[in-house]
C-alpha cells in the first residue's frame, strides 16, 4: 500500500492509518496545553506525555499492518523511518531521526520548527512533552518494546530545534 496509502481525505472524513481522525491546528494542542498546566501545575508533563505515548500506541500497530513489513532489524528500522515520514505531513515539524540502535533501543530523534513549542519561545524550559510521549510509543510499538524518551532540548528553551533520547524501560 505504501505511505501515500496511509492518509484518505473524502467526503468529509480523514482517515490515517485506518483510524477516523480529526484535524486540529496546533494552536488548539497549545491552547489546551496552558489549561493543564493551570490547573495540574507540573502534572500536566505526564499528562500530555502519557496522551502522546498512547495516541501512538494505539496508531502505530495499525500501521504496521497496512505496510506488511516482516519484524526483523532491517524492517524495524525501515518501519522507524517511515512512521518520521508520516509524522512530517502532521504538521508537528520537521522530524529527523538522528541514530537508530535497534541493538540497545537507543534513538536520537530531532524536529525543526515544533508547532508545539514555537508559542513558547524564549520560556527557558522544555515545552514538548506530547511529542516525547507520541516518539515513546511510536518507536516502542513499531520495535514492540517498552520505551521512554525525554526532550533533551528545545526551541522554546532557545535550542535549534527540539531534540528526544529515546532509551528502553
């Protein structure tokens, strides 16, 4: 089926990878984001990252599906690269994966320009959690393990572009 296979827009309904989607402008994840973080305090970071893990979680296997890639190291890797792929027509940013260690599931994965953290330039702290959560279970669901990633740096906190260590449970 191939990646262009992934997206189907007509007569009204999105559908990615299989599931019924909504699109949002990232304003709306921002907008939502600064209410949590009102009422929650700090707890609104394993909020958002527990949101983005498990929308993955729940995409990821799907997607496996749809492209019919044998699970070994090379696919695993091919699949990676590709879900990157898919998450560039989000309109998250530009995604890179930076090192790909299936051996010892350690990712180096960056995004130029998040639409998540660019309304928090110049805050002088990490913002992307959501997208931590989203790289944690994508990555983990297409290699089938448990991982855990955290933003390394960020644009909001003056970086060129966000950056996330990706390491197993």
């Amino acid at each position: 089926m191939g990646l262009k296979g992934m997206i189907s827009i007509e007569k009204g309904l999105v559908v990615v990878a299989g599931e019924r989607s909504v699109l949002i402008p990232p304003s709306f994840i921002t907008l939502l984001q600064d209410r949590v973080m009102k009422e929650k305090g700090e707890k609104w970071r394993e909020i958002f990252y527990e949101a983005g893990k498990k929308a993955m979680d729940n995409l990821a296997p799907t997607y496996k599906l749809i492209m019919l890639i044998p699970r070994n190291s090379a696919s695993k890797k091919k699949l990676i690269e590709e879900l990157v792929e898919i998450w560039s027509w989000m309109s998250c940013g530009r995604p890179e994966v930076t090192k790909i260690d299936l051996r010892n599931n350690h990712f180096t994965f960056r995004v130029y320009g998040s639409t998540i953290a660019k309304p928090y330039l110049g805050r002088g702290e990490m913002m992307c959690d959501y997208l931590a959560g989203m790289v944690a279970g994508g990555f983990g669901s297409i290699i089938g393990e448990s991982l855990k990633c955290r933003e390394v740096k960020c644009i909001a906190n003056g970086n060129e572009f966000c950056e996330f260590e990706v390491t197993g449970v």
